[in-house]
C-alpha cells in the first residue's frame, strides 16, 4: 500500500496501522488505518532516535518545503523524517538522503520500496562528514541529523541551487553542538542564523466542582471552623459530629471540564538551527 494514494479497500498483505480501542463492555474496537508518515512515525521501528511531529512540522514550514521541492537528508537514521519530506515534495520534487551505517540504510531503502516511496527518495549508504554529498548545484533545501553538523555544511553549501536562495536546518541536542553549527553556518556565508526549540505541552482533562458564591462562601467557613476547633483542641467526638454535620449540609455540586497544563515543559528533544543561502552572483558564478 502507498503512503501517497489512498484506497477503498484494503487488499491481503498490504501495510496497515492497527489502532486498539478499549469500550465499555470491555471488548474493544481495532481499526486498520491506512497508513501516513505521522502514523508510522509512532510505529516505525526504532533503529536510531528519530524526529517527531512537532519538529516534523516546524522544519518542514522553515524550510519552506513545497511539492517539487529538491532536498537533501543526513542522517537517513530510520527514515521517520524521510516518510514526511517524501509526501511534503511529491509528486514532482525528490529527496537525496544519506547514510552511513550500512545496515540502517539497507533497512530503511526496504521500507521505502515497500510503501511506494522509491521514485521520490534516493538512499545512498555514505559519510558525509568524511565524502560530502557528490551533490552540487541541484537543492533547494538540506536538513541535517548528525552529530557533526559543522563537518557536513561545506559541502551543503555546494549542492545548493546556486543562483537561488535556499534554506537550511540542522537538528542538535546539545547547545554546544549548536555554537559550532552557526559558528560553521556564519563561517560558509550562510544569513538569517537563528535557533528554536520546539516543546510539546500536553493539556490534562480535569472534571473540578462548580461552587456557587454560597456554596463557596459556607465552604471557607467550614474550614475556619475546623481549623478554630482544633485550635481549641477538642476532643474528637466533637470532629467527628462538626465533620457529619458538614456533609449532611453539603450538596454534590455541577462539575465543569477543565484543561491543565504542566508548570514546567519537559521533553526537549534537540534545537532546531536554521539559515539560508544567498545566491552566488553571476559574476561568481563565472569565476568558479
Ligand atoms: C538521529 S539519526 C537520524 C534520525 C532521522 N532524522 C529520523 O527521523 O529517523 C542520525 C543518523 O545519522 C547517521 N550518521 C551519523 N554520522 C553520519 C555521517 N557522517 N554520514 C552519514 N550518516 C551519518 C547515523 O548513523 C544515524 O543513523
């Protein structure tokens, strides 16, 4: 089954994402969904760290990715970014990716011709850091997921559309990584240097108690009551009786939905830098 065209029906042995639903008889629903880069990204087997919708979608915006867009990837890793360029640039654009580890390439260039995504994606097992792309003048964008960034961008900047602007972003989760990447960035003349983090906030569904202004006001007193009671250091049969009166008088209130967020947004997943290449001009362009 493609990622890039839907079908009606599902036929035997094709590819579908399974979704379990628990209900309220406790049988459960299953739906086999067809399947997306988002969808496979929650399912694609973890062969390396891979990126997320979040980022998915902030780079491919800043990027400035579009169908026909040429793009060049390292690392390929599991492909769960390659899954989302190919559907962002098809059906006339290409990506060239690139890695090194042999194995994962082979992994990741079967998963690719089996879900119909091979005349979009070109795989090449090769380290770019050491051997540069073998790519020149012919991208739009790149986008880099290496430990070593710095070493890549040279070589980047060669297979740039040269007499067109271009975008670049790479991907790192370490701050210091990010210094030597814009420091190599502004080195490579590359413009418009900025960094970004892209945070997931979950939001919690809370049910709280609706309090009307006399419910809320014989609240607090019931409370300062208490508080004077123990005070006064009664016995706790006198608790014991204030407490049964409280809940004889009190009356379940209305409930509202209510959405929570966490104080602190923990999950960082790496910082995002991106610049942009400025066309060679043509006079350059002649010297070279
Ligand atoms: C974190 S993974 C990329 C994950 C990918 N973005 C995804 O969403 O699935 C980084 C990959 O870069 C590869 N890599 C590291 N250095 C490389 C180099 N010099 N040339 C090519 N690939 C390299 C690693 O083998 C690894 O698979």
């Amino acid at each position: 089954m493609s990622f890039l065209r839907y079908k009606t029906h599902i036929e035997e042995g094709e590819l579908v994402i399974a979704y379990l639903m628990p209900s309220h008889n406790g049988r459960g629903f299953m739906y086999l969904l067809h399947p997306t880069p988002e969808l496979w990204t929650h399912v694609v087997p973890h062969r390396t760290q891979i990126l997320y919708a979040a980022d998915i979608s902030y780079i491919t915006t800043y990027l400035d990715l579009k169908p026909g867009s040429v793009v060049l990837e390292s690392g390929t890793g599991s492909g769960s970014f390659s899954h989302s360029l190919a559907r962002t640039i098809a059906p006339n654009g290409h990506l060239y990716t690139f890695e090194f580890h042999e194995e994962r390439a082979k992994a990741v260039k079967q998963d690719f011709e089996e879900h119909g995504l091979s005349d979009l994606i070109t795989i090449e097992c090769r380290d770019v850091c050491k051997n540069g792309f073998g790519v020149t003048d012919l991208v739009h964008a790149v986008f880099l997921d290496l430990p070593a960034p710095w070493e890549a961008i040279p070589a980047a900047k060669e297979a740039f559309k040269q007499k067109r602007i271009g975008k670049i972003s790479c991907f790192s989760p370490c701050i210091e990584q990010v210094q030597r990447t814009c420091a190599s960035l502004n080195e490579n003349g590359f413009v418009e240097i900025k960094m970004y983090e892209c945070l997931m906030r979950e939001h919690e569904i809370k049910t709280i108690p609706i309090y009307t202004v006399t419910d809320a006001v014989n609240k607090i007193k019931l409370q300062q009551d208490k508080k004077r009671k123990r005070k006064e250091d009664r016995d706790e049969q006198d608790n014991a009786n204030a407490d049964s009166q409280v809940s004889k008088s009190k009356q379940d209130p209305p409930n509202l939905y209510v959405s929570k967020t966490p104080n602190e947004v923990k999950g960082h997943t790496s910082y995002l830098t991106f610049a942009t290449f400025l066309p060679v001009l043509e006079e350059q362009f002649l010297t070279k």
